[in-house]
C-alpha cells in the first residue's frame, strides 16, 4: 500500500493559503478571513487529486506575524516540514519568504513557489505532480513470504486493542497477506498452540508477547512483528536494529527518550509508556521522557537512545527525518519491536523483511 503523499501549504500569515487549500479541496477546509493569524494549528485533509492520486493537504499558521502567538505559530508550522513531501510556498513578497524558502530546500523538500493568489488550480497540481518524490512500492512483508505461504499473527486483545477493532499495523499485514495469496492465520495468545498445528512460514506477532511467542514455536522457524515490519517501510531497519543494540550500554542516570508518533490516552498496559520503560529499568536505574505526536524535542543530545514507536499513524517522511536528526546528534535510535526483541535476548533471532 502506498501511503498518501502530504502536501503543505506555506507563506507568510494572511498571504491566501487557506483560500488556496478550500479552492482545490473544492470545499471550506480552513477558515478565511483578512484577519492576519486566523489560522493557528496545522489544518490537515485527506483528498485525492488527479495525475497525485491519495494525498493530505496541510495548511499552515504561516510565518511572519509580529503577534503575541507568531513565534508559537512558527514553531508548529516548522514542525510541519518533517512529514512533507511537497511544499507550496505562496509568495507575498514578505521579507522571511526568502528564509522559508531557503530552510526547505536544506531539508529536501521540493518546493513549488506560487506568487499568484489566483493560479489556475488544474497547472498547480501539475506542478506538484511534476516535483513528487518516486516512491517505490514495496510490501511490509518483503521477501519473507511468497504465493501460498501459511502466516501465524498473533494478536493480543487487551486494552490497548480498540473495543471492536483491530490496531492499523495489523490491519494492513492482514490485508497485505491477502493481496499476495498467502493464507493467514489470526490467533491470540493463549490459542497459538492450535494455530502452529497448521505448520505457518512464518509468526508475526505483537512485540510485547515476543518472549511468550519465541518459547512457544521451534528455533528454526521465521519469527518477526508487526512493529518491525513497519520500521522496515517507515524508516531505516539496519539503524534501527544498531540503535536497540545500544540499550546494552545503559547505566544508572542515562536519559531516554520514547517517541510517540500518534497522541492517546495511556493506560496500566500501555507498551511505550509503561512496559518498555519497565524493562528498561531492570538493566539500570534510567530516566524516560516521552513526547507524543509532533513535540519531537529540538535537542537530542541529552539522551543516550531514542525508542520510537512504529509509526503506523505517519508517513515516511516523518520517521526518516527523525531518524536523520538523532544520527545528526550522534544519538541511537530503535523501534519498539526492535528494542523488545533485544531485550528478549532474541534479537538476532528475527526475521527482518
């Protein structure tokens, strides 16, 4: 599945961005008004487009305002550059476009400048379509399944599973399973043993019932999860398994940091905020911060590893760019799963896809 390509809209507050986003959405998305600042958090919809196809287009707060909140709506219309593929800088002849402009192209965005409030819509999405980034298809499980293959996942439901759903990453290794002719098996913990009797390829299963589940299959068969497969789409899986190498050499006093892509609510259960610090916690008397959604600290260098979680809210862009910030520190950085499986003594023992 490829995930829908972002594409931010900035400029200077007042400069037409959100008239811009409700022209091409074709429907009131953000509130307009001549009232410099109107818009003050990220405004995000989901839309497909012609020639880009499955997008989200963002507008921003915008940069510029002298107001008693300008530097407040600038650092969250920063934050929004992380998870952008395309940027759409409306020019207004401001003196800080020329500073935005600059900043995106140090980090790689591609960049459509617009200097005409009343650009034509359909030559605008050519341009956009014209700059997207080529991704290459690829499938979270890689080469670790094939036409007919028997796949165990393993899918605890305890409260950290939605009442009457199924979390996102298992959602879409279930279907992606399907797609490729393969023949899974959904099974909870405790009923494992009748699921193995179908003799699977492979086990997938949640990362925080890795230890329960290596006991429980032979040596000799492939054993991955969910959590892992998604750092292998997301991000850089050979950084990432490097990075929960490092849990090795925390001592008392080293300060790590758990990075949640999404925001909710925690609980008793909860695998970022309660069960991976708990175990962490066991090898040496360490500090944990976490941070959630898009308040990813600016500074990194205080801690000695960075446990993100798999990313399954948020595109590529956003882990790579994190994962690039924690290198640029010198700082490890490891996933959930990756760090779990090390800390089960098994993390040379999982497939990676």
């Amino acid at each position: 599945m490829t995930e829908p390509y972002q594409i931010s809209f900035f400029g200077a507050t007042n400069s037409g961005k959100s008239t811009l986003v409700n022209a091409i959405a074709g429907q009131k998305v953000s509130l307009v008004s001549d009232r410099p600042g109107t818009t003050t958090d990220p405004v995000r919809k989901r839309i497909e487009l012609p020639e880009i196809g499955p997008c989200v287009l963002v507008d921003t707060a915008g940069y510029g305002d002298g107001g008693e909140l300008g530097s407040e709506r600038e650092r969250m219309t920063r934050q929004v550059i992380d998870s952008t593929d395309v940027a759409v800088l409306l020019l207004s002849g401001n003196p800080e476009d020329a500073k935005w402009q600059k900043e995106l192209d140090e980090r790689d965005v591609p960049v459509v400048a617009v200097e005409d409030r009343n650009v034509e819509f359909g030559a605008l999405i050519k341009r956009i379509a014209a700059v997207l980034p080529k991704v290459e298809e690829r499938f979270l499980t890689g080469r670790l399944v094939h036409h007919g293959s028997v796949v165990v996942l393993v899918m605890p439901q305890d409260s950290e599973a939605p009442k009457g759903r199924i979390i996102l990453p298992q959602v879409r290794v279930l279907r992606e399973l399907l797609d490729r002719r393969c023949i899974p098996v959904c099974c909870t913990p405790d009923k494992l043993q009748d699921a193995l009797k179908t003799s699977p390829d492979l086990v997938i299963t949640d990362s925080q019932v890795f230890g329960l589940v290596n006991a429980a299959i032979p040596p000799e068969m492939p054993l991955t999860s969910f959590s892992i497969l998604l750092s292998a789409e997301k991000g850089d899986i050979g950084v990432m398994t490097e990075g929960a190498r490092a849990i090795g050499g925390l001592k008392d006093g080293s300060r790590v940091l758990i990075a949640e892509a999404c925001t909710h609510v925690p609980n008793t259960e909860d695998i970022g905020r309660v069960k991976i610090p708990a175990m962490l916690r066991k090898k040496a008397n360490i500090v944990v911060d976490v941070s959630a959604g898009n308040d990813f600290p600016d500074d990194l260098s205080v801690y000695s590893l960075i446990i993100h979680c798999g990313g399954c809210t948020v595109n590529s862009k956003l882990v790579r760019s994190r994962i690039r910030k924690a290198l640029l520190s010198g700082v490890p950085i490891t996933n959930y799963g990756l760090a779990l499986a090390y800390m089960h003594g098994i993390l040379d023992r999982v497939s990676l896809p």
